[in-house]
C-alpha cells in the first residue's frame, strides 16, 4: 500500500515537471521556425513591428518592458518595504492586523480589475495633467497599475521575513546602544534581505507577465516611448492581442515572442537564486 | 486495508474521470463544423440556435478564431465551413473555396460625441489615420491633436478598413500598413468604442453593429453609416461576410446554407449586419 501511495504521489510530482517541458517544448518547436524568417538579431533589434508586411521587431517592446518593469519594481520596493516596516516594526498589533488583511485583499483583486480601474480612473487623470499622444494611455499609467498589482508580494514577502528575523538581534542592537531606526536599517532589513530579494523576484516575474491590465492602459504602440507619458507596448501585451486572428508567420513571430519573453523570466530567475544564495552564504 | 483500496480506486477513478470530461460526450446526430471570424461567428450563433429548433438532429459549432484561421481551416477540411468577414486574399483563392456571401458589414467610423466634426471625406480620413493631419482644426473641429485608434494587426476589421481607405504603402519593398505608427491600438470592436468614447479627441473605427450613443459616427463624403446606404452602395466602407465551404456539399450542409440565405436566415443576421437577400 505504501508502496503504491509513493508511486502515485510520484506520479502527480512527475506530472508537474511534465507540464513545464511541454510548455517549454512547445513554445520552442512553435516559436524557432519563425527564426529561419528573420534571424535573432533583426527579431530582438528591430525597429519595426509591422505583421501586414512581415516585418517583426520586438526592440520596442524589449524597451517598453523593460522601463514598465524597472518603474514599478522601483515604486514596489519604496512604498513596499516601508510598509512592511511600518506594518511590523511600528503600528499597534491591532492596526497592522487590519493594514496586513487589507494587503490581502489587495492581493486577491483580478487583474482585469485593475486594469478596468486604471482605464476609468488613472487615465483619464493623467490625460488631464499630462496629455501625451495616448491621451493618457502611457507607460505612466503602466508603472501605477503594477506598482499597485506588485506592492502584495513585495510587502508580504518583506513582512514575514522582517518577523523572522530571531528577537535576539534586536535586544543585542539596543544593548549595544542603537536607536530603533538604526536597529531597523542597519540589522533587521540586512538579516531579512535574502526573504526580502526573494519577494522582489515574484515581483519582477508578475510585472514583467501581467498583460490583461497592462494591455487596456497601455496604448499599445509598438514604438519606443521618448517619453513616460507615450503610449507603449509591452512584450506580453503583444502576445495577447495579436495572437486572436494571427496566421502563418505571424502566428510563429508571436510564438517566437513568447520564446524571448520564456527565456528572460528564467534567467532573471537563475540570476536571483545566485544571488540569493550568495547572500546566504555570507 | 479493504478501505485504502476503495479510496485509492476513488482517486484514480477521480484522475480518470477528469479526463474524460475534457473529451467531451458525442452526441447523436450530424456535427457541423463552423470556423473563423468572430464578426461572422456573432450572427452564426444565432443561426445556429434558430436551426437546431427545426433540425435537432443537426449540431453545429461554432469557432469565432478569426478570417485567416477560417480560411485555413475551410480549406484543409477541419471545418465544415470557414467564415471571413473580409475578401479572400489572392493567396487564398488557390485553396479553391466556394465563396457565398451571408450579409454585409459597415464599417463606421466614430469619433466622441462632443466633437463638432461630422463629417469627413475619405480622403481626409486616410491622411488622419497616415498622419498627415494632425489636429481636429485641419477639417474644421476644435484645435486639438488626433489621437488615432486603431484595432490590432490581423483583425479583420482593420484589415477590411485599409484595403477600403487605401492605407497601404511601400517599407523596404514590402506593402505594409500605413496606419501612423504613434496610434493607440486596441483589441476588439468594443475595446476601440470604449477608448473613443473615454476620448474628446479621438477618432476611431467599428463595425456598424457596435454603434450607440457613446460615439457619434461621422459621416463619410455626406452618406450617413447606415443599412440603406450601405446596400444601395452609397456608403463605400463595407465589406462582405463570406461563408466558406470546400468541394461538393453534403446534403445536410446545403441545407444549413439554404437556410442562412432563406428569410429567417437573413432576418436574424439583419439584427446586427446587412442581410444580402
């Protein structure tokens, strides 16, 4: 019996793993034909996304990516990790209670609500202030809506490991006579980095994959913005909406999007876990 | 031991039964395959509510996956019919498809309703959407730039829109799109209606089926975007809605197809589209 329950549980473990090659297989026996169409260099250099004439350059939406990721991982970790600190370290056990359940909730919200909420509300403020040549729908917009969309992880991930940090670091900070500031920056945040990394990274990984929220406020121009408050398209985003009535080479240049897009989350994520356990060591 | 035996029976039965379900049921009857574009698939539904009251033998299914797919799948024979909402493109004529036009579509465009521009030629609607005008004072409207909407690459709607316009041009000896690079680009009819109506400056375009009063449509060259004009071809931005089917039809398909263009076909594709008969 017990026998038989290893194998099953084996079994589901396998099935798992199973799954991530077939992705994995499938994206690439789709996407490395479309690489005898146009070679790797012009696909991630181009400038120009033109499908109608079979013209396929993602530079554009590298960049965009890149910025939108950049900005909202930069506003995540600012307002996420003070947060955290006001959470753990700060407010009475009671209101952080409330802060950290509200986080939560904040947490479980679909994407497509906040991207409707960016849509309805965010955009039509920044066009107010802003103008721009998307009339608000801008790479500005983007940044705000996954800073909100990522600020659970990072304040999640910050918090617990903030409170995992063993109590007798902090009694022997204030016996070696260090205010509560000081004890937080200089030994508390350092002794939870690795947990607080780790966050960043599910972070990064969610900013950079969101496409539904992104794609209605971003304004979708496959252009590289020379401005925050141009409309941008982003690697997923381009995915998405094309990928509806796409054929051919078309279809295979999405696929070969997806491929690039496959491959910068794994690397970012072996980066990280180097780093991470870099960290540790020390 | 009698009990872990009945569980883990339970748990593969759970594991197989999963599965099955993915699969589907067969039902009794002949299937009818119907694949393609979302725009033609919309009244095809309806079609098909409609005909399974008079046949209940008869299932059809219905895929909206887009022209290109249609065609594709019409011409290999994974779909009983194709459906495009779009001419077939010379590349396409070899895959020797019967083509049978179901209805017309319009296509309008739309700008907010507080813009005073209501009319435009379509001329001038082409250098607006290339870019050549800019701002709402070029053709008589406030002084504000345009922002052009502009449906995704591969959509049907937009591909019928610049063969009509005439929103081509040459890049490095390939035709591609002229439609000015900075335009915002939405996915789907809706998702255009919605920017436009969130816009004061905006312009945009829609099938005729998506107009209510959260855009105003303008006028192109003085014809109004309606049903009338668009049959009595006064109204120059419309396409076809083609069906598509390959080699001899069966008899339950000649049916299916005899019903689409008989009254009551016609009468529920006129809900959205123009009915040809």
């Amino acid at each position: 019996m017990e026998k038989t329950m290893k194998n099953i549980f084996w079994l589901c473990a396998g099935l798992t793993v199973m799954c991530i090659l077939f992705i994995g297989g499938f994206i690439l026996i789709k996407g490395i034909p479309f690489f005898s169409h146009t070679n790797l260099i012009e696909f991630l250099f181009g400038q120009h996304w033109m499908p109608s004439g079979e013209i396929f350059g993602i530079y554009p939406m590298l960049v965009a990516s890149f910025y939108a990721t950049l900005g909202s991982i930069t506003v995540g970790i600012i307002i996420g990790i003070s947060t955290a600190i006001v959470i753990t370290q700060i407010l009475p056990t009671r209101l952080a209670d409330m802060c950290s359940k509200t986080i939560d909730l904040l947490a479980g919200i679909p994407s497509i609500i906040y991207g409707f909420f960016g849509l309805m509300v965010i955009v039509p403020i920044l066009e107010k202030h802003f103008g721009g040549k998307g009339g608000g729908l801008s790479l500005l917009a983007v940044i705000i809506i996954l800073s909100f969309m990522i600020l659970p992880t990072i304040i999640r991930m910050t918090e617990v490991s903030l409170r995992a940090v063993p109590n007798e670091f902090k009694e022997g900070a204030y016996a070696l006579g260090a205010t509560r500031l000081q004890y937080i920056f200089k030994v508390q945040l350092k002794a939870a980095k690795s947990g607080i990394l780790a966050g960043i990274i599910l972070a990064i990984g969610r900013a950079l994959g969101e496409t539904m929220a992104v794609m209605l406020v971003a304004g979708n121009t496959p252009l590289i913005p020379s401005s925050i408050i141009d409309p941008v398209r982003t690697i997923t985003a381009n995915i998405a909406m094309e990928m509806a009535y796409a054929a051919g080479v078309h279809q295979q240049a999405l696929f070969a999007t997806g491929l690039i897009l496959f491959v910068i989350i794994i690397s970012i994520n072996i980066c990280m876990q180097l780093l991470i356990k870099k960290l540790e060591r020390r | 031991m009698m009990k872990t035996k009945l569980l883990l029976g339970l748990f593969l039965a759970t594991i197989t039964g999963t599965m099955l379900i993915g699969c589907g049921s067969a039902e009794s009857g002949t299937t009818i395959k119907v694949v393609g574009s979302t725009t033609v698939a919309a009244p095809m539904e309806k079609l098909d509510e409609a005909y399974s009251l008079i046949q209940p033998d008869i299932n059809i299914e219905v895929q909206g996956v887009g022209s290109s797919a249609g065609v594709k799948a019409a011409g290999d024979g994974t779909a009983d019919i194709g459906m495009a909402s779009r001419e077939i493109k010379e590349s396409e004529k070899e895959l020797g498809l019967n083509e049978i036009v179901i209805a017309k579509d319009a296509i309008a465009v739309v700008t907010h309703p507080a813009n005073t521009v209501k009319n435009l030629t379509k001329e001038q609607v082409k250098d607006i959407f290339e870019g050549t005008i800019t701002n709402w004072s070029e053709v008589g409207g406030a002084d504000k730039d345009i922002i052009v909407i502009c449906r995704e690459d591969g959509s049907g709607t937009r591909s019928a829109f610049e063969e009509i316009i005439g929103l081509e041009k040459d890049f490095n000896g390939k035709t591609v799109s002229s439609v000015v690079p900075t335009a915002v680009i939405q996915e789907g009819n809706g998702a255009v209606k919605a920017t436009v109506a969130s816009k004061e400056s905006g312009i945009g375009f829609v099938s005729l089926g998506y107009i209510d009063d959260t855009v105003s449509p303008l006028n192109i060259n003085g014809v109004e975007p309606s049903v009338t004009n668009t049959l009595a071809g006064d109204y120059t931005i419309s396409r076809p809605l083609l069906i598509l089917t390959k080699g001899e039809e069966s008899a339950e398909l000649q049916e299916f197809i005899e019903f689409i263009l008989g009254e009551q076909g016609q009468e529920i594709i006129s809900e959205n589209y123009i009915p040809v008969k």
